[in-house]
C-alpha cells in the first residue's frame, strides 16, 4: 500500500503548496507589473485579459521539485537509488523545459509583446534537452530502441531511428501544450485528465511503476492547485514558464510507461492543436492569404465561433477523457 499513499500524498501535497505558493506569488508578480500582453491578432476580447500577472508556473514547478525530491528519497529508500533515477531524470528534465519558458517570458516581459524567443531558438534548446534526456535514460536503462506499437502485440527495433521518432515526441508534446495554453484553464484541465491516466497506468497496467506513479502525481497536483488561479476567469496565467515544464513531465510520463506513442491518444487535444497551427500556415501559404480555420491553435476557431472559454474547456476535457479511455486498451 505505501505507493498508492506515496501517489495520494504527493498530489495532495503538491496541490496544497501549489495554492499557497500562488496565494503569495500572484501579488507580487502583479507589483513588478509582470503581466501577459495579447496579441493584436488575437480575439479582441482576449485585449480585457492584459497586465494579467504571467509566469505563475514558477508556483507549481517549485511544488513539484518539493514533492518531487521527497518522492526520491522514498522510492530510493524503498528499491534503491536506480528505481528512482527515472523519475530524477525526468524531473530534471521537465525543470529544463520550464527553465526555457522563464527565459522565454522574460523576453516577452523585457520587450513588452508577447514574442519572446524565436520558434527557431526554442526548438534548438527543446532539441538539444531532448536528446540530453535521452541519452540519460539509456545510460540508467530506463529505455532501449524498441518501439511498441499501441493496441498491437508489434514491437518494432528501430535501432538509431528510434531515437529520431524520440525526439520529434519529446519536442512536439512540449510545444503542443504550450499551445494548448491558450484560454482559462484550457492546458490545466486537459493535462489533468491525461495526469490520472498515467497515475491508473502506473498501477493498474501491469506492475506498479512508482516513477510514473509520482510524475502523475506532480502533474495532478500542479493543474488542479493552479487551477484555482487560472479557471475562468484566470486571476493568473502560467505563461510558457508552466506549459513547457508541464509538457515535460507528460511526454516524460509517456517514456516511463514505455510506450511513447501512447501520448499520441490520450494527448490527441494537444496534437489537435498543432495540426490546426500546421494546418493553418500551410494552407495560408498555398493559397496566398486564405485560412481553413477562423483562427489558429483550434480553441480560438471555438471562440469565434461563439463558444465561451467554459465551453470550450469543458468539450475539450470531456474529448480528452474520452480519448484516455481509449489509449487504456492500448498499453
């Protein structure tokens, strides 16, 4: 019983300090004037949310590298220092990814729009910590080059192209919930049901996997505290800061059930999501100024369409419930 406990206290924990750690931040991100700025071409009524404090990531990362080192310590006590490795690594990781949001929102802050780091400038440091997290976990044996094919038996050796379909995962997941982060609450929401996917898959999918176990309860516990903050309408937003630190630790998730592809379903809003901004450009592009969408990543299009954020979260939560459900009888 103590990793079920170990799972309930750590989301629990991380959900408290979390609350507490907003409860203070959001003032004084707010007094330094540290607020979103919106982008021209957004929906005009987006322009009311301005000067919203940003950055409130920083409150859930600092739970989760709490609960997270506590974590350690116990699995380490428990089955030694390798069973806890993947779990450090991925943390280290998602911490990296949330490192590169804050130097993103800082840029945003310092130039005073909401374009920080080029596309091009993320992407190299996405690259370049995917491959450093890869590299870990072969070095510890958390993961090898076989691909398991969701819902078959296939389990293919790709050898070092296994390595290229990585980190695509690794890079395209970061990104996607970041774009997911859109509207109130949209990313904590969706993120959280993903959160309780992994968390049954961690118990219930074979043996208990204590790592994955307590990179779920990060998660869980990081959406729901922030959320309280950032449901409509968001008193804070977690900028990039939060979205990439929380898109860390859901593709790292998807490596520690050992089977990456997984993400693909139970995360089918964020792919959703890039493929409309992928869509868009691309037919913008070819067409010489026409759109397919109303307005890109797909949330927006739902807005002009007349949706209210609420709505909008809440269809989208309830497709990502739908879509965890069906990745269950794929691992």
């Amino acid at each position: 019983m103590q990793y079920p406990v170990m799972y309930v206290v750590g989301t629990v924990l991380t959900f408290v300090l979390t609350v507490v750690l907003a409860h203070f931040l959001i003032p004084v991100l707010a007094s330094k004037k540290m607020g979103q700025k919106i982008l021209e071409i957004g929906p005009r009524w987006h322009k009311n949310k301005e000067g919203t404090p940003t950055m409130g990531g920083i409150t859930f990362i600092a739970a989760s590298v709490l609960c997270g080192a506590a974590m350690c310590v116990f699995i380490a006590l428990r089955e030694g220092t390798a069973a806890a490795a993947p779990l450090i690594m991925t943390l280290a990781m998602a911490l990296a990814s949330g490192l590169i949001g804050i130097i993103d929102d800082r840029a945003k802050l310092r130039k005073q729009q909401n374009e920080g780091l080029t596309s091009s400038q993320k992407f190299l440091l996405q690259l370049l910590l995917s491959g450093l997290y890869l590299l870990g976990m072969r070095l510890i044996g958390a993961i090898d080059t076989v691909l398991r094919i969701p819902y078959t038996s296939v389990n293919i050796e790709l050898g070092i192209f296994y390595y290229v379909i990585a980190l695509l995962l690794l890079c395209g997941i970061m990104n996607s919930v970041n774009l997911t982060d859109g509207i109130d609450g949209l990313a904590s929401s969706v993120t959280s049901v993903v959160a309780l996917f992994f968390g049954a898959a961690a118990f219930f999918a074979g043996k208990t996997d204590p790592a994955l176990a307590a990179v779920s309860a990060l998660m869980l516990g990081s959406c729901t505290g922030f959320l309280v903050y950032n449901f409509y309408p968001a008193r804070a937003f977690m900028g990039d800061t939060g979205s990439l630190f929380l898109g860390g630790l859901t593709v790292g998730a998807a490596f520690l059930a050992k089977n990456p592809l997984i993400i693909v379903v139970c995360g089918l809003v964020y792919i959703c999501e890039t493929a409309s901004v992928m869509l868009q450009v691309g037919y913008f592009k070819l067409t010489h100024g026409k759109r397919h969408f109303k307005m890109s990543p797909i949330h927006h299009h739902f807005e002009q369409c007349g949706w209210s954020e609420v709505k909008i979260v809440a269809v989208f939560t309830f497709v990502t419930v739908l879509f965890c459900v069906a990745a269950w009888f794929g691992l």
